[in-house]
C-alpha cells in the first residue's frame, strides 16, 4: 500500500472487458492485486454498457467513456487514445499512463500487412495513422505525471517517437498470477492430440506470424512428421484468413493444425502444461504475457527475436530466439526442442523460476511506486 493510507485508483481502456487481450489481462491482474494490497480501485471501459464488481474491483462500461474524471487520486490509463481524451480534464489527479505496444511505430503497424505484398497505398495510410497516433500521443504524455513502459524497448519507442523525456518514464514489466497457472485439471479429456504438441496464441492477429510458423512446419514435418500445431484460438478471416487457408491446404502439414476456436481460462492453462513448447512467431511484441504464461508452466519458447520479446525469453536458457522472418531458424529450434526431451525440461525449468519475478504480487508494488512519484 501507497505509505499508510489507500489511494482511489481509476483505471481506463479504449476496449471491452470481454475482449480476451494481454491488455485486459494486464488490467484486471493489477486491479484486483491492488485492491488486495487495501486501495480502491475502478476500471472503466469502452463496451456494453454494464457494473459489476469483482475480486473488490468495481467494474464499468460504457458506450461513451466518461470526460471527466476528478473523484480519484490516481488516473491511470492504458492506451495513449485515452490519455488524450482526459488529458485535459483531470486538473489535479495525478496522471499515469502505460504503453504496451509503440502504437504509433510505422514498423508495428506494417507488421499487420506482412502477409502480403504492401501497395504503396496501405504504406501511405500506415504514414498517416503512425503520425496521428504520434502526435496524439505526444500531446497526451506531455501531460501526465509518470509514464510506465512494459520493457525497455518500449520506453525506447516512447523517447524516440513520443518524445518523452527519460525522468519520466519507468519500467514495470507486465505481470503474471502464477499461483493461478501452477494448479490444473489433469484429467480434462477434451482434446487428445497424438506426437508433440506445439502451442501458437492468437491465430487470427496477423502480428502474430501464423504464416511463417506454417513454412517452418513444414520443413520441420519433412524430418518430424509427429507433431501437432494448436492455434490456440478462432481461425483468422477475411482475406488473410483466405491466405491462411490456401497456405495451409496447400501445405504437407493441413492434418497437423489444429484451431481451438475461443477457449476458457481452464483450457488454456490445460494445453499450456500438455505442451511440449510455446511458439511466438510475433513480427512486434511490446513484451509477452504469452511466455510468461509459458514460463510458469515450465515450458519453452520459440520466438523471433523481436522488441520486448527479447525481454521477457532469455535466448538459450528459457527458449530459443531467432531473426526475425528467417523461417529455416525457427524450423531448427522447434526440431531441437521436439528432439530433445532433457532440453525442454531444462529450459522450462529455468523459465518457471525467472516467472516468480513476474509476480502481480511483485510487479504491483513497482506500480505502487510509480503512483508515488507520480503524486509528489
């Protein structure tokens, strides 16, 4: 707790709660720890309008989020959209603002379009929208108090494109409940998948990579061919999901893909420790609650070695990481891994350890401290 009292804390996003997003995880996981720690906490955001309360967090959303926030100490926000909005209005409430993704770096949002050839046309629109967000952004955090990165290439994004000033940024690392990961229901029989089973969150998000983890597979199936890949989530649509399809059909590994389709939190903590590893395959991370989760759950990860990705795997000795897009790396690391029984327990290992400093019971208190300085 903040010195000797409670602080009434707001918390504010641009997306529904129901929205199954690191970010809500993110802001759920440290309401309901600090409102464990004796603060009072809100979280409010844009969706069907509803309250509830949780875990003693009041819950609120809106179809027009409020303008006006004045009845708290802290404001914290979670998007540079919102901090924009109230930026203005909050004359003396202290103002925290986290940033999750460099929303505003054309790099990031190109890496949606990866999949195809990118016209001159979308290039331009990418200019457009990363100089929006720029100077959104820009106007937003000049006007806040303290701004959390979740890694240290966020807070380089934040310098280089946002123009904050280093003093007022600080790095507090996305969080995990681990205590929530380490019980599970062995004898769920919902799925029964034969060979090595390969875990890929987030199929449908073009970011994620799906379309280079399929040209791996396909290499690795040459000399593995007992595996399964579980896209842990709906299959993607519109015309990359068309892409997806054809890619897949026209594969040697279409009867090794699995989609889960939406799934609950019990089933997702169930494949992540029937895994054999953890696959991000992500052109962007700004850090990764994926392989944290993975992490907890004693399993390996395979990434690019991408922004804060490179942060929250540790290269050799929690998982492997490879150039971004070299395809015939990421094949190799998955062979290594599927090959390699004592490997992947090693590396697991080594990542369920380094996850207890990931902690909400840890990472609220570094957010405890933020909303210190924020306020002196």
């Amino acid at each position: 707790m903040y010195g000797e009292f409670a602080l009434k804390i707001v918390q504010i996003h641009n997306r529904s709660l129901d929205r199954p997003t690191g970010v809500i995880t993110h802001i759920r996981n440290l309401a309901e720890t600090l409102a464990k720690r004796g603060h009072e906490v809100e979280v409010m955001s844009k969706g069907r309008p509803r309250s509830f309360v949780r875990n003693g967090v009041k819950y609120h959303q809106y179809s027009h989020m409020p303008l006006i926030l004045k009845d708290f100490d802290i404001v914290h926000a979670h998007d540079v959209r919102n901090a924009f909005v109230w930026a203005h209005n909050t004359d003396g409430v202290a103002k925290v603002v986290t940033n999750h993704t460099p929303l505003a770096s054309t790099e990031f949002l190109l890496s949606y379009h990866s999949w195809h050839n990118i016209s001159a046309v979308t290039r331009m629109k990418v200019q457009f929208q990363s100089r929006l967000f720029s100077m959104v952004g820009y106007y937003a955090l000049r006007r806040c108090n303290r701004v959390i990165a979740v890694s240290n290439y966020v807070k380089k994004q934040l310098e280089d494109i946002y123009k904050v000033p280093s003093y007022k940024i600080e790095i507090v690392y996305n969080g995990i409940n681990t205590d929530d990961f380490r019980e599970f229901d062995r004898g769920r029989k919902k799925w029964d998948f034969d060979g090595g089973l390969i875990l890929m969150l987030k199929p449908y998000d073009p970011r994620k990579g799906l379309h280079y983890l399929i040209r791996a597979l396909e290499t690795v199936k040459k000399n593995l061919p007992g595996f399964t890949l579980v896209a842990l989530g709906p299959r993607p649509t519109g015309n990359y999901g068309k892409y997806i399809s054809n890619l897949i059909n026209g594969s040697n590994i279409k009867n090794n893909v699995v989609f889960t389709g939406k799934l609950s939190f019990d089933d997702l903590k169930y494949l992540d420790h029937q895994s054999d590893m953890v696959v991000i395959p992500s052109l962007q991370e700004g850090f990764s609650i994926t392989a944290l989760e993975a992490a907890v759950c004693s399993k390996p990860v395979v990434g690019f070695n991408v922004g804060g990705l490179s942060e929250a795997v540790i290269d050799k000795t929690t998982g492997f990481l490879v150039p971004l897009g070299d395809v015939a790396s990421l094949a190799a690391a998955i062979e290594i891994l599927l090959e390699d029984e004592n490997l992947r327990c090693h590396l697991g290992a080594n990542g369920q350890k380094r996850a207890a400093y990931f902690d909400w019971k840890k990472i609220a208190i570094n957010v405890e401290k933020v909303y210190s300085n924020a306020l002196s």
